[in-house]
C-alpha cells in the first residue's frame, strides 16, 4: 500500500497548524501532504516533518489525486470546495459547521458514534470543539447508566476563535497591565456588530444570536450533542441538552460545568468515575483530597478529554456534576478529524485512489 | 444627631479599601472613621475624604465608643474581635464566613431578606459574594413566579481572594507574555496544600474541599442562598440549590450562568425581565439583537447586579437561564455591608450610643 495523498484546507490557520501536526503524528500511512489556503497565504512556507512546504491557492484542481481533503478554513470554503474534493475521489473531513446539521452527512466522534462513519458519502463532519469533549466526556455515563438530561455552562478559550483572536488576548492583555485601554476588533464575533475585550474579561457570547436568545454555539452544543448521542437525530428527545456558553481569556483549552441526569437509579459517584477511566480519551483527574482536577493549563498539547469532579446532586436523585477540560484545537478540532480519518481507515472506508 | 462612630476591621485590604469608598458615600451621618488592621498594617496611612488617617492594631478596647463596626479580616479575627465590638455596644456587620450559619444570627442582604435584620443580637453577617449578586438577581423571580430550583456555574474574579491574589495574577500574566514560568503561591487557597496558576487558566476549586466533593465556596452558595430566601432554614427544601464555582482571570467582578425552575407555570421571559428591571439593586442588560449583556469587565465599581441573557430552557417547562454579573468586592462585601448599616438605620435598629 502506498499511502494517502492528503490535503489540508485552512493550513495557515490555527487549526491548519494543529492538523499539520496531527497529520505529522498520524498512524495513517501517508504518501503526500499539501498545504491549501486563501489567495492570501499562498507562497507561505510552513514544515511537515522537518520538510519545508509551500502553501498553495485552494482551486477545484487542487484536490485532483487527493484521498482524503481535511478541511478547516471556514464554511463558504468547505461549501465551495469539499464537493469538488469529493468528485474527485477524495474524502473530506471537514471542520466547520456547513455540513454539520445535513441529515445525510455523518457527524462523528470516534469514541461515540463511529458507526455513523458508514454512512458517510464523501464528506464526514468534525463536530464543535465545545461539543466533542462534552460527548467523549458524557458517552461512557451514557453506555453505563443511561441518560436523560444535560446542563453545560461552558469556560471556552479564545485559540477557538482563530489566530487574529488570539492576538486580540495578547495584545489587549499588555495594553492593560500597561494601564492603557484595551482595542477589541475581533471577540465576541468577528462578523458581528461589536467588539469587546476578552483580557480580564468573561464574554457571554459565542457565535451570533439566534432569534430565540441562544447563541449559535449554544444551538450547536445543543443539536449537535443529540445528533451524536442519538442516532442521528439532531432533533431527539431521548437526551434533553441545553447550554450557556462563555469565552474566557484562557488561549487553548475549553473547560465546562455538565450537570447530567442519568436513567438508572443505582449509578454513583464511584461507577462514574470508573465508566471514565475505562473508556477510550478519557483521562480521569479527581481526586480532591490531593487537589486533582482538570486544569485548562495543563491540557493544552494533549489529545485526550481530562474529567474531574464528579459528585452527585445533593437534592435530585440520578442526577451529578462534572468538570471537563480538553484542547480544543486538538481534539475538538484537528485531531478529532485525523481520528475520524484513521478511524475510516481502520473501517475500510478510506481507500488510496 | 451626632453621628455614627465608624470602625472598620481590615482596612487595608481590598475588601477593606472599598469599605472605606463605601463609607466616604454612605448615605449614613457619620461622625468618626476609625481605620483597624493586624499589627503587621499598624502605622500605615490611608486617605478617608482626602483625610491621612493612621491604621492602628485591632485590640478589644479599639472598639470603645463605636456604634458600627464593619469586620472583613478573616474569620478568626471576627470571631475573636466581633463579641468585643458587641460587647462594647457597637452593632457589628461581619464579611467573614464566622456567624453566617449560626441560626441565631441574621445573614441579610437588603434587596432580599431586610426583615431578618429585626432578629439581630449585636452582630449581622454579610453573605459570600457569589451568593450576593445570584440570591439579588433571583429574588425578582421568586416574588413573581416563585423558586424551586437553581443550578450555578461560576466565573469568579480573583480579587475575591484578596491583594495578595491579585498581585498574583498581574506577576502570573508578565510571566506568561514574556515566555517565562508562572508561579503560583496563593491560589486556589492560600491554606491549601497546593498552589495553581490562574493567568490564562480557570481552576475549579475556590476555598476547601469538603468530604462530599463539594467545595467549601459551593456549600456557601447551597446554604447561604437557602438561608436568605427561605426564612433562615439554610437546610430547606423548598429551593433546591447546587453550584459548581470557578475562578477565572478576572480581577474584579464575578459572572454567573444560573439556571432556575419557576412555581408559575405562567412565567415568561418577558414577565422575569420586567420583574428584574423593577427590581432595586438590578441593572438589566438583556438586548440580545444588539449585543448588550452583562459584562465583568463594566461592572467593577458599579454597587448594582446585572442581569441578561435570559431565555427559556427549550425542553423543561417553567426552566430558565440567566447571566449575572457584579463588582464582588462591593456588592459582594463592602457596599452590602454599609447598604446592610443603612437599613438598620432606616429600621430604626442602629443608634449613637
């Protein structure tokens, strides 16, 4: 076998850097990388593995002998162009919300709903960062008690909101220890009316408003969680979800506060975190005698789903808490979609062309 | 009317300097202004009205001859100064943690619970901060639509700790822009055995862990806010309560994201926002359409709690969410404890002695 051609889509980006990375790390046998962009960032030279690429205009020829076309360069691009990567054989895993909510595209997360994978006609969806650890996080609860009910409050990081953000949080950051006014351009949205300052600061808005008072990224969390968790249907009432979402000046990292209710009567603190530590990009912190908990500090880099805190609600039964915390760059973003690729790989579902 | 005799226990913290704001604007007469501190800050000068006044060592006999004595220096300090103070005929208001659950003293916060102030027996408590600004913002709802139940997540501000914290998070945030390690010595809790960087991290702990994995700072918001609303049962059933609290990178004002069943099945987003607009001591900001919502970073030196974001919950009948924020440090400590002098005034409960 001779490896995967592979593209990435959106490589400038923060992401783009991550999928580099994952894609350099990846089990997958790779034959060939190439690096796409805007107009923009074309001639831009970045590494893979030690070896200087440079970034190419992204064109419907561009994907001409790809296999798999990892995408995260925004949803008028993935619109645009996944289709074409498709026609021409490749598989797409794309990173942005433009197909997320189409009933006939798989949206998967590997440790949840991999099967969903078979469905697949060319184009699989990488889910929201904020809802990928939540369901990597909630799926071992699901399979060992059963569930009912989730509440999230959310503590997102600002790497979320693409590179320029980031530089928003530096540069705001030192405008303020300087005791100058901090300048915002970019947060909460870029493309939204106002802009207000994330240093020192917790903003309530992620994505715009919807008509009913939920942002899109609450919907996101909500819909997308059930489509996961419940057979594809975005729309299910066997798991009811619901979410207030917040950025917070932390770059990389998105923690969140579950509130989950369980079916069975006889779950604990103790088969919870059990069912955590077993199950596959869990990694269970808790223990608060010794002050262990998930840390957004600490789990930058990894790609695993750090959870803590687990107790129960002391007035509702079948009902606990828990704390979790992952990069969302990585696995709520580039190393869910290398996963999904190499999860396709594993099911047969990505062949060399 | 001569005036009140003013002490304030703990003057040069940063509870401490807001106390001294907030008795420079007190609507109260105020005659003296005695400045205490442990024997460490003896000596030192600060401003009162533009008047240099020398912080002297709290001892038993610094309390003769006042009628008020406002104490946030630690629990141990008003446990062992706050009988003194009484003794000597002052009426003291205490923003520790000492007497809050001590049935037989009253832990008041004006907009909610003023009539418990009549139970008095020399000594007042002042809530936890994060218990203030949530119990000010639901107390509009529960007289229009009744309580039944409230689940909080957190964003604290680190000025809830102290000076000494928020020296920490400005070192903490230098290091970090120049590529440098963070360390950490104070939070999450100064007494604790380990210590975590705050800058650019949200750590899921604030004060101790109790055996049941709740944090002590979670036990406060349960009880304290079943004790205001429920007519001193810090054990009640009626309004079920559970928090998860969690310190950001803030340095004043604290966020909440709360979620809150409603009795009436009546109740309407637009009934809760009317109820909150004529609410005293609520500020709402609540106009999703063109961005406004409650914000950490405008709310610092405001005595008011604002309240936004509120919608339905999209699958639980007479189910909410809300987003509150307020200055901790004033209406959370300084400005509720002069607003709670105020109303014993008012109530006839304060005398020059």
């Amino acid at each position: 076998m001779s490896g995967y051609n592979v593209a990435i889509v959106g490589a400038t980006g923060a992401v783009g850097a991550r999928m580099i990375k994952m894609v350099e790390q990846t089990s997958l046998p790779v034959n060939s990388v190439k690096l796409l962009a805007s107009s923009r960032s074309a001639g831009k030279q970045l590494q893979f593995n030690g070896q200087a690429l440079t970034v190419e205009e992204t064109v419907p020829e561009s994907f001409e002998g790809i296999d798999l076309a990892l995408f995260s360069a925004g949803g008028s691009v993935s619109k645009k162009f996944a289709p074409e990567a498709v026609k021409r054989g490749a598989v797409v895993v794309d990173n942005t919300s433009a197909f997320r909510m189409d009933p006939k595209i798989p949206l998967v997360v590997p440790e949840v709903n991999p099967e969903a994978l078979k469905l697949h006609h060319g184009i699989v969806a990488n889910p929201n960062c904020s809802t990928i650890q939540m369901v990597v996080a909630l799926e071992p609860v699901r399979k060992a008690f059963g569930l009912k009910r989730v509440i999230v409050s959310t503590y997102q990081a600002v790497g979320g909101a693409g590179n320029r953000a980031l530089k928003e949080l530096h540069d705001e950051t030192e405008a303020y220890l300087k005791g100058e006014e901090m300048e915002a351009h970019i947060l909460p949205v870029a493309g939204d009316k106002k802009h207000y300052p994330i240093a020192f600061n917790a903003l309530p808005q992620i994505d715009v408003f919807e008509e009913d008072g939920y942002t899109h990224e609450e919907w996101k969390m909500i819909h997308e969680t059930k489509k996961i968790m419940c057979g594809g249907d975005m729309d299910s009432k066997d798991i009811k979800v619901t979410a207030t979402c917040v950025r917070i000046p932390v770059p990389v990292s998105h923690s969140e506060s579950v509130y989950f209710e369980v079916e069975d009567p006889k779950a604990t603190v103790k088969g919870i975190q059990d069912a955590l530590a077993a199950a596959p990009g869990v990694v269970l912190q808790d223990d608060p005698d010794n002050q262990i908990y998930p840390q957004a500090h600490n789990a930058e880099g990894s790609k695993d789903t750090f959870v803590g805190r687990v107790r129960p609600d002391q007035e509702t039964p079948q009902a606990f808490h828990m704390w979790n915390v992952s990069d969302n760059l990585l696995k709520g973003a580039a190393w869910n979609s290398v996963q999904i690729a190499e999860t396709m790989d594993k099911m047969g579902l990505l062949h060399v062309q």
